[in-house]
C-alpha cells in the first residue's frame, strides 16, 4: 500500500462516484465493487474475475448483471409514476426499449421479462429486428404493452408487422416515409385489416452533441409538417382518420442539456394537440430515446455528460404535455419513451488486462568524456543545468540539439553510436523536466509536447474495433480504470495500445471532469520474474465500464478478432449465480466469416508439409508438431491467453 495513497483518492481520480453511483464502487481491498441492484450487497470484481480464469473464461471479457437492467428499468418507471402523480396527469406511461440498442438475446429476453410488471414494450427498426420481436415479445391481452415499428420499411416488412396484429400485439406502424403510408393502405385493403399508423415528425428542435447534427429539419428520418398533413389528408378521405394513434419524435442519442428536451417536448406537443383538434385518433405521444449517460460524471452539459437526471426528465417530459394539452382542453396521450442508452448501458463491464508497456526510453547516461562530440558534450551540459528556474529554457536547448544531432547524421557527420548517445541524453533531459513540471501549479502551453512524449503505452488484450467501436469511430468516452490496486498510488500516465495492427487502434482520450485528458493514470506493471529482457509481468486488469448499449453489435473483424468471452451474472435466492457462459469466437468461427473452412486449410497445410518432408526442410517430428499447433490455434481463442 502507497503511503499516504486511499481509496478515496483513487474514487476521486477516476471518478467513480459521478459515473458510478449506485452500481460501481471501491472496497477496502483497493478493488472495485458492482452492487447491481444498486443496494448495500456488494460484489468483489476482481475477485469474479480471478473465479472466472479459474473457469478457464480466459479475458478479454464482457461481464453482464442483469439485475442492473431490472434496477434501471424500475428506477424509470418509478420517476415516470412519480411525475405523473406529482403533476395529476390524467394518463399513464408504457416505455419501449429500442432493440437496435442491444440485439444479443439474453438482453432482450431478460429485459421483456423484467418489464413484465410495466407492460414495458419493444421498438423495432428494421426487419430481422421486427422478427426478434415478434418471437420474443410476450402477449400481453390486456394489450398496453407496445411493438412499435419505425425504421425503413418494405412490403414485407409492413405485411408481417399487419399480420402480427392478428397475434394479439399492440402493434403500432410508424411512417417515416410518405409511400409507406400508401403500401400499408393498399396491404391493409388486400388483407382486409385496419392498421394502427403513427407519424415520426421532423422537429425543428435539434439534438445536441455528436448526434445533433443527425436531427433538425434535415434529419435522416421522420415528416414535415406539410407531410404530416398529407397523412392525415389521405386517411380522412379513406375514413380511417380513427387509425392514426401516434405521434413519434426523436431528437439524438445522449441529449446531454435538459433545455434541449423541453424544446422538443413544447413543438411536439402542439402537433399532437392539433392532430387530435383536427380529428385523428390520437393515443400515443413518442418522446423517443435520448435519455443520456453520464458518462464523465461531471453532471453538466458536456456530451460526454448530462445536467439533469432522470426525474427531471421524467418531470420536464410529463409537465411539457400537461401543459399543451391543458391549454387546448383536450385529453393528454398515453407517454411512450425510448430509452435504451440509459437502460442498457450500465449492466456491462468490459475487462481486459494489460500485456505489456512501453514507457519512453529512459536509461541515467554516463558522464561526457572530453573526447566525445561537441554536440553531445553541449547535450550533457544541459542536462546537468536543469533546475525549478531554467528547467524550460533548457528544454529549448535539449530540443535544439537533438534537432542538429538528427541533421549531422543525416549528413554523415555523426555516427549511429553517437546519435544513440546524443538521444539518450535528450530523453534524460525530457524525464528530469517532466519530473519538474509534475510539481508546478502552471506550466506553459509549449511544454505540453513534451507532456505527451512521457506518456507511457500500455499494450492491452483487445480490439477497440471490435469491443469498443464508438472509442475509435466517435471518440465515445467510456470510464476506464483499474479494478484493483486502487489503494496504491497509480503513478504511470499512459495511453491504451489494442492489439490490432492498425494506428486508430488505441485509446487516447479519458474522462476528466468538463475535459478531456489524453492519459490515464496507471500502476506500475509488476516484473515477477525480475527479468528485465524478457520480462513477465503479475496480471494488471483494466475494466471498462457503461459499454452496455450500441457496443456489442457495432464491432467489427479488424485482424480477425472476434466475438469476446460473455458471462451473465443474476441473483438466484439472495445470492448472485454465474447464470451462463457465451464462449467468444474461436479461430475457426472468425475464419469462416470470410469464407474459409478449417478442414480444406487444414489439408492444403498438411500437402505443404509432405511437400517440405521430401524436401527435407522438415523432419517428421517437427511437421507433425505444426499440425498440431495449426489444429490447436484454430480452435483457440483469437485473443492472448
């Protein structure tokens, strides 16, 4: 343990609390705990995690607690109940959860059946979506549980969503395009069945953050006005007006400013009051998803943030509509949210453990000897100067040199031994200054390259690609901190390296309050063997957190790393069960993703092999030991073990 190091300091660096709280905290041991109904019953990650190697569940790995998706789905519920009743609302709440979000079927199987008590629903937007639905949504004959249908639509599509129906699904039609209205009429008309149609407008109120700009009067889906009256003017003449039920919007992905919500509450609700004035069956209001994550903790409008929480949404969602219904004297619609981001997000932790570092070359130098080059005698003199009064004037200089020692070698005038010494000293030069600047309130914006020189690379078992597409495509921020030592002072900054061989395949952006940094504090990796050529370091684990939403089914095959180890984890009798294992993807599984079978490569291997016993290039023994090693990798994991 670090002297005059807590846990409480490790709390406050990472931030734990903002991001975390009620699900994620430190315990004495120095390790973080997950409480997934957000109550005192506490469990040890790094010890489930060290269980679970004993299992031979190998990392990287997605650990998933379903009863945080109970808890989130109860805590939503619970601050919808709350507004409606704080405000008299004369209506109820029936959310829906957006399966585009998280397609993996324990998810959504555990999620319908925890929404159960709330006739909680699911929304679909696209066919093979549509299908999971269909299969997995449960009956509900009391028929308030909702399958909402947005997305692009085709025939086939419209035609199964009409037929399910039958089924006994509260089954809503939304039309994002003016000619799915006229093929689901003309279906509705074969089939000799009335549909149930909603609209998604085009707010003039825009989203903020990164996916703002996907909203407005551009966005990518959804009406205008004038379409919308073509809508209503079509059904009228129909006389199916009784068939339009609702009124959907969307205004982006993690809304982090609450006044953004209420802009869009107060344009919508006019359109659903007028819609009902003018005669059309009105039921439902849509407020969509949006409903953000904290994901820094900082509690602000930052993107990576938001500065209201969910009763305030809950508050803001349930008064906005009151209040226009009110005014014009019609009765308030049924509330329909789509939140999956603040639903799903917080059940899974990614974890991974650190291989290997690279720390910037640093070696104490040997004293300048008379004889050797003025350049590097200059350089050394340097680096014995600097102190707390000229430590960046001396910068300057230790760059300058280093600078000419590069161009006198590029024109021969150096040795590769000299400009090995010459840069070694300079890098000594950069670690006695950076050490400086550690200490020192302010530090002036032109030594910030030679911040970002220390940095430290730490090379993780992972594929961003794969496991975290939004870190490298979006620059999503997601908390990262270790899940142990955290009552040692973490005294490395570095930058996380995945083990793809591709440059983006890296985190370098972290959490910071209102900011971003461009390292992460970290321990010192622990040489067990003391050697330092080959060295062999005490497992270091990493955890990833709020990736349970997008990330999953996002990831993509960059170098053929699949699918990761998933292991689910529900409360059976008081005590929290490994309930079930979902093996991540084997060598053999990613190579037939691109169309390669294991046995045809396993025979053209073995045909080279006898090609290279008659050619004596290999002996027996060793022919047959690379195909058993070929036969072995092709069953193993694709990442380290």
């Amino acid at each position: 343990m670090t002297e005059n190091w807590s846990i409480a300091h490790s709390s406050e660096l990472y931030h734990i609390e903002g991001w975390g709280h009620p699900y994620f905290d430190i315990n004495e041991a120095g390790n973080v705990t997950v409480s997934p109904r957000g109550d005192e019953k506490k469990l040890d990650l790094f010890e489930l995690v060290e269980n679970l190697k004993k299992r031979d569940v190998n990392l990287p790995l997605l650990i998933r607690f379903s009863d945080i998706l109970a808890d989130r789905l109860a805590r939503l519920h619970q601050c919808m109940q709350e507004a409606i009743a704080r405000y008299d609302y004369p209506n109820i709440y029936r959310g829906v959860y957006p399966v585009k979000c998280n397609q993996h079927k324990q998810l959504v199987e555990a999620l319908v059946d925890y929404g159960k008590p709330y006739h909680f629903g699911l929304e679909v937007g696209s066919k093979p979506e549509l299908m999971i639905a269909l299969a997995t949504l449960d009956i509900d004959k009391t028929g308030e549980t909702l399958l909402i249908c947005n997305g692009y639509k085709d025939k086939e599509y419209l035609e199964t969503a009409l037929l399910a129906q039958q089924l006994g699904h509260n089954l809503i039609i939304v039309v994002e395009q003016i000619k799915e209205l006229f093929i689901t009429l003309e279906l509705s008309e074969k089939l000799n069945l009335k549909p149930q149609i909603g609209v998604r407008a085009k707010l003039k109120t825009k989203g903020s953050g990164h996916w703002g700009n996907s909203t407005g009067e551009k966005a990518k889906f959804g009406l205008t006005i004038p379409e919308i009256l073509t809508v209503y003017k079509t059904l009228q003449e129909k006389d199916l007006l009784h068939c339009l039920k609702l009124l959907h919007f969307h205004i982006g992905s993690q809304i982090s400013s609450i006044a953004v919500i209420k802009d869009a509450i107060r344009e919508a609700g006019q359109i659903y009051v007028q819609l009902t004035q003018m005669g059309a069956g009105m039921k439902y209001l849509d407020v969509g998803g949006g409903l953000a994550v904290d994901y820094d903790g900082s509690k602000t409008n930052f993107y990576a943030s938001k500065n209201y929480n969910m009763q305030n949404y809950a508050n803001d969602i349930v008064a906005g509509i009151k209040d226009c219904c009110d005014e014009a004297n019609i009765h308030p619609p049924i509330l329909v949210s789509e939140s999956g981001r603040a639903i799903a997000s917080h059940h899974s932790v990614l974890i991974f453990n650190v291989v290997n570092s690279n720390t910037p070359p640093y070696k104490l130098p040997e004293p300048v000897k008379e004889k050797e080059h003025l350049l590097i005698r200059n350089l050394w003199e340097t680096y014995e100067s600097i102190d707390e009064e000229n430590y960046q004037e001396m910068y300057h200089d230790a760059v300058q040199f280093k600078d000419e020692a590069i161009s006198l070698f590029n024109f021969g005038y150096l040795t590769l031994t000299q400009r090995a010494r010459a840069e070694q000293i300079y890098w000594a030069c950069g670690h006695k200054i950076y050490n400086i600047m550690k200490h020192q309130a302010y530090v002036s914006d032109d030594l910030e390259g030679l911040a970002d020189l220390m940095i430290s690379t730490y090379y993780i078992n992972l594929s961003v690609f794969q496991s975290a597409p939004d870190a490298w495509a979006i620059d999503q921020l997601f908390p990262i901190m270790p899940i142990h030592r955290l009552n040692e002072k973490p005294t490395e900054k570095a930058i996380l390296a995945d083990l793809t061989c591709d440059s983006d395949g890296k985190i370098d952006k972290f959490i910071d309050l209102l900011d971003i940094k461009k390292s992460l504090e970290l321990h010192k990796l622990e040489n067990i063997n003391n050697n330092e050529k080959n060295p062999q370091y005490k497992p270091y684990y990493l955890g990833m957190f709020l990736v349970g939403s997008y990330q999953e089914i996002m990831g993509n095959l960059h170098n053929l790393f699949g699918d990761i180890n998933v292991v689910h984890l529900a409360n059976e009798n008081d005590n929290y069960q490994l309930q079930y294992i979902v093996k991540g993807d084997n060598v053999a599984n990613v190579l037939e993703y691109v169309e390669y079978k294991s046995d045809e490569l396993q025979e053209r291997l073995r045909r080279l092999t006898e090609n290279a016993l008659r050619e004596n290039k290999l002996t027996l023994e060793q022919s047959q030991l690379l195909l058993k090693n070929y036969d072995h990798n092709l069953r193993s994991y694709t990442y380290l073990t």
